[in-house]
C-alpha cells in the first residue's frame, strides 16, 4: 500500500505524508516482511542508487523499481506493478 501512496503523492495528491516517506516505509514494510535485519534494511535506504533524494532516475522510475521488487514473489502483481508504471526497464 505504501508503495501506492508514494506514487498518489508523486502525482500531487494528498495523501498524509511525501512520495520519498511513503516509498521508504513501502521498502521496509517488504523487507520487514521478508526478515531483513534492520541495520541492513537502512544500509539498503542509504545507498544512494536507492535513496529517493540520490537515485538517478525519475521518482515514478523510482517507485516503479522498488515496488516490482517488493511483488518479486508475486508474480501477476508484479507484472501489474510493470505494466502500470511502463517500468522498471527489462532486458
């Protein structure tokens, strides 16, 4: 849901909080989720391929890429998250 929230507040809707807020909690609530060490998981927000303010593409790109990775195991929702987002670039 986090990740959703992100992409209504990148769009300019008022959804209670910033696209980068809703986008790292989306990132956490997955890896959380999965067992991921905290430490890890704020080594993972650090990186600044990954950061919302550093990463080199734009926010939706942004989104788009963390939220396919949150559906990795989910695969129609996945496939939806690409399909509706035009994103992340597949090879």
């Amino acid at each position: 849901m986090s990740f959703i929230l992100a992409e209504a507040a990148n769009r300019g809707f008022s959804v209670g909080d910033t696209a980068a807020k809703h986008y790292e909690n989306g990132i956490t609530a997955s890896m959380n989720e999965w067992g991921v060490d905290t430490a890890d998981v704020t080594a993972y927000l650090a990186n600044a391929d990954v950061a919302f303010a550093t990463a080199a593409v734009t926010d939706k790109e942004k989104i788009a890429k963390q939220f396919w990775i949150a559906m990795y195991n989910r695969g129609f929702e996945g496939w939806t998250v690409y399909r509706l987002f035009d994103a992340p670039t597949l090879q």
